[in-house]
C-alpha cells in the first residue's frame, strides 16, 4: 500500500505533534493535496528553488522541510 500525504502528516504529527509548534510558527502543509500518494521524499532545511528542482529530478512526490515554503501571511 502506498501511503497518502495525509498518512505522512499523520505521522509526523505523532512524533512530533503539530500542537506544540509556536504560535508564530507555519506549521503544516503548505501546497499539494492530502490524497496525493507518497512513493518518494526528499528532506531539505528550506524549500529553496534548489531543492524543490533535486526533488523534481529525484521524482519526490513530497519535499519535506524544516523551513516553511510562506513564513507570513500574504496579502494576495
């Protein structure tokens, strides 16, 4: 069985859960669909435009990340 983002988010939230995070913090998925499968990750400490072109080239289906990809909220 290929496990979905959200078994993955489950997971994480388990070992390290999401209720702990700082106010301030943005925690959490930030771009994709929880229905999407996960047959491969790549780990980064921030989702820079070299990481996620590794990620593309590794056919990651999720780029996991310490840093957030939108620390602040956006206006627009």
């Amino acid at each position: 069985m290929v496990p979905k983002l959200q078994d993955i988010l489950n997971l994480l939230d388990e070992m390290a859960p999401f209720s702990m995070a700082e106010e301030w913090d943005n925690s959490g998925l930030q771009v994709g669909s929880l229905s999407l499968e996960v047959k491969r990750i790549l780990v980064a400490l921030d989702p820079t435009l070299k990481a996620v072109r590794n990620a593309s080239e590794r056919k990651a289906q999720l780029l996991l990340t310490h840093h957030p990809l939108i620390f602040n909220a956006l206006a627009r």
